[in-house]
C-alpha cells in the first residue's frame, strides 16, 4: 500500500502538491499539521490538507523531511476559506497560506534571507538595490546570497543586505530558525533550606557587616510577600529594595534565594481592569434591540451610527452575549491607529479576554494569539486586528464585527491575496454560521446598497450619545480669501480666530491634510520646471527638514537645488502643501503652542501611535496635524476644533470612488470634533464651497450623497452595478509591454462580452524603471463572475506562453479598489 499526504507550499503556485509517507505517519499526520517537504534543493514548511492513496501521475511523489506538529494548527474552516480566496481573487492558494501563516510557523531550512514582516516598511526610502530585494520577498519567503547575486545582477552583495539587516527589514539564517521562545520572567523565592523560622533568623543573624544590602533585600522580600501572596520577580524586588539584579545573584550564588520560572503572555493586560455593567443609551438600546432582531433574520446587519453615536458601546452589548455562550468574536479594525484606544476600551469591560492581531507586533507574540485562539483559550475570545487576522485558527466564531466597514485599507493591495477583509469575512462567518456587523458613519455605497436591496439589514441611530449635537460646519472660500489677502500662508483669517479661541477655552485642535493630494513641489517662477525623478513619471517631493528633494515612489533623493536645471534661474518656490508645511506655519502662527503630527513618517515605530494618541488624550498636545490616519474611529472629548486644510485635493482624484472616499473623510474628521459636551465647530477650507459633495458634508446628508454616487455608479458601470477587475501589466520594456497590453486586450475582447477598457497608462505610467498598463474589465450582476474569471484566467494562461510576453508581470486585482 501507498499512502500520500495532499500539501499547500508557501510558495506562489496554484496547484497543491503530493507527497508519499509511510503507513505509521499515514496514521499519526493530521489534516492541517504543517511537514517539512523538499521542493528542488530547499526545505518548505508545507501544509497537509488531505491524506490519501492516489499516487500523482505527473511526479514521482517525494517523501517528506519531517513531521512539525503534533496536532493541526489550521482547521478546516481557514483551509475551506484559503481555498475561497484563491478562488473569488484570482491568486495561488500558495500566496493565500503564505499570507496567512506568522512567518515563524513557515521555518525553512538553507534560508539565508527573509523578511522581517514585523517591521513597517517605507518602499520610499529604500535604494533601489535594497527595494529590489525587498521585493523578491514578497513573492518568496527567502533568498539565498546567490539568488541575491543573480537578482542584482552584481557580485558585492553582501553591504546590501547588510544595511537590509541595520533597518530590521531582513534577518539572517539563524534568526529564522529561531524557534519561538515563549517569554519567561524570572522568580525568586526562598530556598527551602531557609523555610523554618530558627533557621531564618539565624540567616538574618549571620549576615557579616559587608553584606549589608543583601540583608536589606531579603528583609524587603518579606515585605513584598507580605503585602499580597503573588510570586515575586527578580525585577521586582530589585526596583523595590532599589538593588541591583547583581546582589540577587549573589543570593541565589549563596542558596538564600532559588529562581523560578513561569510563563506570562508577552501581551498581557490589566486584568483587575475589569468595569461594571454597561448602560446603553435609550437610542442606542433601541439599535442594539434592531440589531438582534436583525440577526434573526439576516446574517449581516449595518449599523449606520453618526459619529460619537456610541456604536463601540453597542458592539461591547453584543460582544458580551457572545462570548457569555463560549463563542469566539472576531473585531476588525481598518488600521492599528485606532486599536490602542480601542484594546483600553474593550479591555475595560473584558479583562483578559481580549486578544490583538496585527502588524506591529513581533513573529513571537503574533504566534502567541495563533495558538491561543487555536486552543479556543480564554485569553482569545475576541481578537481584535487588522484585515489579516481573519486568517487566525478560529474554530468556534460567533460574531464578527467589521468597523468602520467604509475604509479602503480593508482591502490588500499588495502582494497576493489581493482581498477584501470585509468581504472575506461575511464568508467566513457564513461557514461558522455567525453574525457579521458592519458598523460605519458613512458606509461604503456596495454596503448601504446592499442594506437597501434587503440583502443586509439596516440599524440606524441618528444621535449622538449624550445628546451632543453634530458639529458646526462652516465653509471658507478659499478664493474669496485670497483674493481679499485674508490667507497667510495656508490659513484662512477665519480659521485662525478660530484656533485662537479654542486655545483660550484650553480646547484642542486637529488640523487634517490630506497627504493623497498633491505633496510639495518644487518650481521653477522663470520656466516652470518642476524636478521629476528619472525612474519614474512623478514630480519629486520637497522635504524641508532634510532640504531635500525626493521620490515617494522609488526613494530617490537629490539635495535640493539652487538653481533650475532648465534655465538656470534661482527663482524657485515650492508649491503645494503636505503636514510637515502646515506644522511649520501653525509653529509659526502659534509658537507658544504644543504642535503634533499624525503621518506615515511619524508613525513608523511599534509604539508611536500611542505615544502620540496617549500625549494628545492627556491634552499634553494642543493641536494634531495629520492625515487620513485622523479621520478613524478617534475618540478624544477636549476636540472643540477640527479644520480641513483643502477640500479639493480629495475631490479632484482620477478615481470613481473620489466623491464618495471625500464625503467619508470629511465627514469622519469633522466627526472628531465636539464628542463630549460642548458641540464642535469644523472648518473646512475650499475654493468649491457650492460641490455637491461638500454641501452634503456640510448638511449631514449620506443619504443625498448616496443617491447622486449611485447614479453615478450606474450609468458609467460602477459598482454595486458591476464588478471590476483590474489587471495591471510591468515591464521595463516599453514597445514590449506595450504590444503586450495591446495583445491581452484583445483576446480578452474576443472572448468576453462585456466591458474591457484599456490598455491604460495610469497616472504615474513608470515606477522604478517599470512601465505600467492596466486593463478593466467590467462584470454586470447579472453575468456570471465565475465563468467569467475562467475565461480571463485562460487568457491569462495563454498570454504566459506567448514567450516574448512572458517576462511582462501581470498581476490581477477582483474587485479592485
Ligand atoms: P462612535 O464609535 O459611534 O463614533 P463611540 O463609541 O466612540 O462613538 O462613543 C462616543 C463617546 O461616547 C465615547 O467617548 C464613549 O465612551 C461615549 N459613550 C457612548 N455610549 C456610552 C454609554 N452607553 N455610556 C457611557 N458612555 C458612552
Ligand atoms: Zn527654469
Ligand atoms: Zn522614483
């Protein structure tokens, strides 16, 4: 008799993989536990999804190398929901295991090179050497130096990778087989030699007159203990008696003190933080009894609350009952500025039962939550994370709520598994038979459609909680401004009074720039040039710390220059506006005052979120410039002032989802104005006062807002009405990927009848030295998406053996955003 296992390689291939095994492993491998397999030279950790005796008939099947487990750490419900995702996105189950798995579960033996995927990466700021290796991480989980060599394409690789290692992108072979090490605290106790009385005093006696300090810490021991009967840890006593660790070593050297061990969480938080009932609101009581009886009845209920309406209370309310019956809660969060703030409210009312998924945190602690909510322990009843922690080992999911559903990070650009977190995990609840709430302020269109077709149900709650009311909203026509000069650098005279004021009430100000819109330029007054990186189509950005300019896209940096490079004159300004301008004029403006920002630069770190949320909460901040990271879920009850900088960058996006993403922005920033008492006041600066979309933000009204972008969607074949997918063609070939796009295009036209747009040169045509196409292709509702996928897929097979075209990278994004 033959006997196989059926596995998933973390490596981006469509096809799962047999290898054969021996009659006792046939009867000890589980579904679900992970072998190490050999593909060509090199180990992978592999992962057995099936166990049979059909030997494959392409491949001689190979053994395996070692059995890793010894139980399943993925159930059959995430293996279901991989397969799904490859499916629905048009991706290799291989990138669907790969993104889902802690990289410390995906050991690989000869690996030289991998990423380190808890550090937060700024493409912008590698070199191009650096990125390209960067890069070939993303679609293989290491390298070795020769792969490095060939990528390269030189032989001194190694200062390369070395500087790769100084910015914690990459660690080194025996980094990566580092196991993971559970974080053990060191004990102390006393020795049993001292646990009689006589025997203690006489110690206490014998202390010689130089081992002074070493009595007075075994006198504070017993304080300790005194105090409450927990164990003591060597840390601290040492902080209490305001000893070094060296003199308890010298204790334990002597046999007073023994050490002991126990395990403790990395993550572990307040457990006697645990607050009393809850009291919902008349209003919110109201939604939360529509939520119920919504779930009897549908399997996805919106809650469409204004800002500060207290939907974080509700979602608590609903928790409770979940986990009260043993069911796990899954809380997805758009992005990880918010979970601090949020992590304190739920642990609040939920102790230790709270878990955290996400980015930031190390290969350790990440596989610390995945063996918990594995083992349905306690400590992991309800997960809160970011997209991919619907990836985690669930087994038993009674709720999953979505938050803030509206905002687009739910959705995984890059790399492969190009998915969408909400949209993912309504089909994953629906395998574990559970309930998804989706909760948002301005909810996506696709969302409210789909609440107003019935297909989900609708709970509305129109007031804030304590009878706050909406913020003011007043409109500063930007032009009207400067035409009278009432503009000083990019400060309306109204909106100055108007900081001005909330200092003297000792209010604080958020000050939104919406970095997605035109960043510092630098132009030339004479002949207009504006510098452009020469790898790819972009104007570099000026950095006046660094009196820089660079590429956002590729990294690339000059100094900044004294003169044109065209005509040669020194005239030169720079023009337009990001966060660090706005800083520097507030600092101006208001030099007394304790100015903050919010972006990707200052929030590079594991904990710099909370550094910045925790100083502006404790008010120690007066005012947070920032991004759209501001306009997420932030609660903070001294906001009297919130000021958009400019409107119209936002508006004015090539994009069909622009009016309604700027609609959602402005209305959630203005939404974190004015959240305890006083009613806020929101400033918005734009030269278009009369827009639709800034009327309807200014009125409050999604529904108005709603209906203009659904008809919108309709006529120009928009989504909810249609699917898109995007297929997005690279090269550095230029004619190549040109007659390349042109050539998909055109098969993909003869063979399906609907929509296919393109082939399109997006708005920055080249990054890196790459040449960009994009093809759209557009599936109405009523056509068959999966038989549509099958043919765009054959096509695509088709174009990969056309061999001038094989080097042209396509990668397929389903329901593109
Ligand atoms: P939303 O998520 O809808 O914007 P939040 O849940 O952040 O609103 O609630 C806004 C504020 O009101 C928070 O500071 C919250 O603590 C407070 N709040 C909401 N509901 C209650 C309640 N039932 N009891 C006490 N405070 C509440
Ligand atoms: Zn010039
Ligand atoms: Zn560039």
């Amino acid at each position: 008799m033959n006997y196989f296992i059926e596995v998933i390689l973390p490596l981006s291939l469509p096809k799962t993989f047999t290898y054969s095994i021996s009659e006792s492993e046939y009867s000890y491998i589980k579904k679900g536990f992970r072998v190490a397999v050999p593909v060509k030279n090199k180990i992978y950790t592999a992962l057995v999804i099936d166990l049979h005796q059909t030997a494959p008939t392409l491949y001689e099947a190979k053994e395996i190398n070692q059995i890793l487990d010894e139980k399943p750490i993925v159930n059959e419900f995430q293996i279901n929901h991989w397969f799904w995702i490859a499916s629905y996105y048009m991706c290799n189950i291989g990138d669907v295991y790969r993104g889902a798995l802690p990289s410390a579960l995906l050991l690989e033996s000869e690996t030289i090179i991998s990423q380190r995927k808890e550090t937060l990466i700024n493409e912008g700021e590698l070199s191009d050497d650096e990125f390209l290796i960067y890069e070939a991480l993303q679609s293989q989980s290491s390298l070795k130096v020769q792969n490095i060599i060939d990528i390269l394409n030189k032989k001194t690789v190694l200062p390369v990778i070395q500087k790769l290692i100084h910015k914690n992108i990459i660690s080194l072979e025996e980094e990566i087989q580092e196991e993971y090490k559970p974080k053990l605290i060191r004990y102390i106790r006393l020795h049993e030699n001292y646990l009689s009385e006589e025997k203690l005093i006489a110690l206490l006696d014998n202390f010689n007159k130089n081992a002074n300090k070493q009595k007075e810490l075994v006198l504070q021991y017993f304080q300790l203990q005194a105090l409450d009967k927990k164990p003591i840890s060597v840390k601290q006593l040492a902080e209490t008696a305001k000893a070094s660790s060296a003199i308890v070593k010298a204790l334990v050297d002597k046999q007073i003190f023994e050490e002991y061990y126990i395990q403790e969480d990395r993550i572990n938080f307040d457990k006697n933080k645990q607050e009393n009932e809850l009291s919902l609101s008349k209003a919110q009581q109201k939604a939360y009894d529509e939520i119920e009886k919504s779930f009897s009845e549908k399997e996805v209920c919106l809650l469409h609350g204004v800002t500060s309406s207290g939907k974080t209370e509700i979602y608590i309310k609903l928790i409770e009952n979940y986990i009260g019956v043993g069911k796990q809660v899954l809380y997805l969060l758009p992005e990880i500025a918010l979970t601090t703030q949020l992590v304190a409210r739920l642990t609040k009312h939920f102790g230790n039962k709270v878990a955290v998924f996400h980015s930031k945190y190390s290969n350790n602690e990440r596989v610390e939550v995945w063996n918990q909510v594995l083992s349905s322990s306690e400590k992991a009843q309800v997960v809160i994370g970011a997209r991919s922690a619907l990836f985690l080992p669930f087994s038993n999911l009674g709720l999953i709520i979505v938050d803030e559903e509206h905002e687009p990070t739910f959705k995984q650009q890059d790399p492969a598994p190009r998915y969408h977190a909400r949209d993912s995990a309504i089909v994953l609840a629906n395998a574990h038979q559970a309930k998804v709430l989706l909760g948002s302020a301005t909810p996506s269109i696709e969302t409210y459609y789909n609440a107003q077709s019935g297909k989900f149900g609708l709970v509305t709650l129109k007031e804030r909680f304590g009878q706050v009311q909406m913020p003011e909203i007043q409109l500063v026509d930007l032009k009207d401004g400067y035409f009278r000069k009432k503009i000083k650098g990019h400060f309306s005279t109204t909106l100055i009074e108007n900081i001005t004021e909330a200092f003297a009430n000792n209010e604080q100000v958020i000050l939104f720039q919406n970095r997605r819109g035109f960043s510092p330029v630098l132009e030339c007054m004479t002949c207009g040039h504006v510098p452009q990186c020469p790898q790819c189509d972009v104007s570099l950005t000026y950095h006046k710390y660094k009196n820089q300019l660079r590429c956002h896209y590729c990294g690339h940096s000059i100094a900044k220059p004294t003169n044109c490079h065209v005509c040669a004159s020194v005239d030169l300004e720079t023009k337009g506006f990001g966060t660090e301008q706005i800083e520097l004029e507030l600092a101006e403006l208001f030099p007394t005052k304790n100015i903050k920002r919010m972006d990707q630069d200052t929030t590079r770190g594991k904990y710099s979120f909370e550094k910045i949320i925790d100083g502006f909460k404790n008010r120690e901040i007066d005012v947070l410039v920032g991004t759209q990271m501001l306009a997420k879920g932030l609660d903070f009850d001294n906001v009297t002032l919130v000021g958009i900088m400019n409107a119209d960058n936002m508006l004015y996006h090539p994009d069909f989802r622009a009016f309604e993403r700027s609609f959602q922005m402005m209305t959630q920033v203005a939404g974190r104005s004015g959240r305890a008492e006083k009613r806020g006041k929101v400033i918005i600066q734009t030269f278009n006062p009369l827009h639709n979309i800034i009327q309807q933000v200014t009125n409050n009204d999604y529904e108005g807002m709603y209906k203009e972008q659904l008809y919108e969607r309709r006529i120009y074949f928009y989504p909810p009405f249609y699917r898109l997918i995007k297929l997005t063609l690279k090269h550095r070939d230029f004619e190549k990927l040109k007659e390349g796009s042109m050539w998909l295009y055109q098969v993909l036209k003869q063979h399906l009848s609907i929509p296919v747009l393109g082939p399109e040169e997006p708005a920055i045509g080249r990054i890196r030295n790459e040449y960009i196409r994009t093809i759209m292709i557009k599936i109405p509702n009523e056509t068959s998406v999966q038989g549509t996928k099958k043919t765009i897929q054959k096509v695509l097979n088709s174009f990969d053996v056309v061999s001038q075209y094989r080097t042209i990278k396509v990668t397929v994004n389903v329901d593109f955003y």
